[in-house]
C-alpha cells in the first residue's frame, strides 16, 4: 500500500510538474503579446504626442490673438471657433493620410508579390522552353543529321567502289589520293 501510494504520489507530482510547465509556456506566450500591445501602444503614443505637437503651435498663436484682441470678444469668439474646427480637420486629414500611405503600401507590397510570381513563371517558362529546344535540337541531330550523315559515307563508298570496279587497271604508286592520304 505504501508504494502505491508513493507511486501515486510521483504520477500526481509529474503532472503537476507538466501542468505548471504548460501554465509558464502560457504565461510566456501571453507576455510576448503584452509586450507586442505595449508597442504598439507606445507608437500610437509618439504619433498622438507628434500631432499634439503639431497642434500646439496653431493653438498658442490663438491664445495670443485672443489677449490682443480682447476688445473685440464677438471676434475671438468665432476665430477660436474656427481654430478648433480647422484642428479637428487637421486631425481627420493626418488620419486619413495615414490610412491612404498604409492601403497604399499594402498595394504596393501585394503588386510587387504579384510582380515575383510572374518573373518566377517568366523564368519557368524560359527554362522549359530552353529544354524543349535542347530536346528539339538533340532530336534533329538524331534522326535527321546522323542519318544524312551515314547515308553520305554509303555513297561515298559505293563511289569509291564504283571508281575501283571502272578503272580496271591500277594506278601508279607514286600518286597519292586524298582518302589514303586521310587513312594514314
């Protein structure tokens, strides 16, 4: 019963051991993406701060204008009115630049995808059509050439015998013909 129990003891404390390891690979998993989001958040952070920035100088020029022209408060009145609107526009206007550079540079990106995978086809395309002729040209050299070739030497010596038959007498030794020539 005691090793049983033992036995019991060490199978419990093996799978706690691969849960608590599962759980510390969950953990990590899920750090990375905390990381990833706290990047994330930390560059829509400086782009927030950027167009602050931006902004914070059109809206120190309106409180200025706005101590000068204190006399005429109707005037300020409407002036800072239209300072808010143009920043409000100048906020929708970076925003939508920003969404038009992001679709324009996920098109460029997918054209230029596209552009890869026609040069890959082009290539296939010229390699196949390189073999095909290689092939074509390996063929005519088989059955057209070789033939032609051998059928030349036959009548070459069906010439040559013909010659031999026709001469009947032989030829002095002294002279050289080209085909001995070449035998030797």
């Amino acid at each position: 019963m005691d090793n049983g129990l033992s036995v019991f003891v060490a199978i419990a404390l093996a799978v706690l051991l691969l849960v608590q390891a599962a759980v510390f690979i969950g953990f990590y998993f899920l750090a990375r993406r905390v990381v990833a989001t706290v990047e994330r958040v930390g560059e829509l952070q400086n782009r927030a701060e950027y167009l602050l920035n931006n902004t914070e100088p059109v809206l120190r020029m309106a409180h200025e204008l706005m101590g000068d022209l204190r006399e005429a408060s109707g005037y300020v009145a409407k002036g800072a009115e239209q300072i808010s609107i143009i920043a409000s526009l100048a906020k929708d206007e970076a925003a939508e630049i920003k969404s038009l550079l992001g679709d324009t540079t996920a098109m460029a990106r997918r054209e230029v995808e596209r552009a890869k995978v026609h040069v890959a086809k082009i290539q296939d395309t010229l390699t196949e059509a390189t073999d095909e002729f290689d092939k074509a040209t390996n063929l005519v050299q088989r059955s057209v050439l070789e033939p032609a070739r051998e059928f030349s030497y036959v009548m070459y010596g069906l010439r040559r015998a013909i010659e031999v038959l026709m001469a009947g007498r032989r030829l002095p030794v002294d002279r050289a013909y080209q085909d001995e020539e070449m035998f030797i």
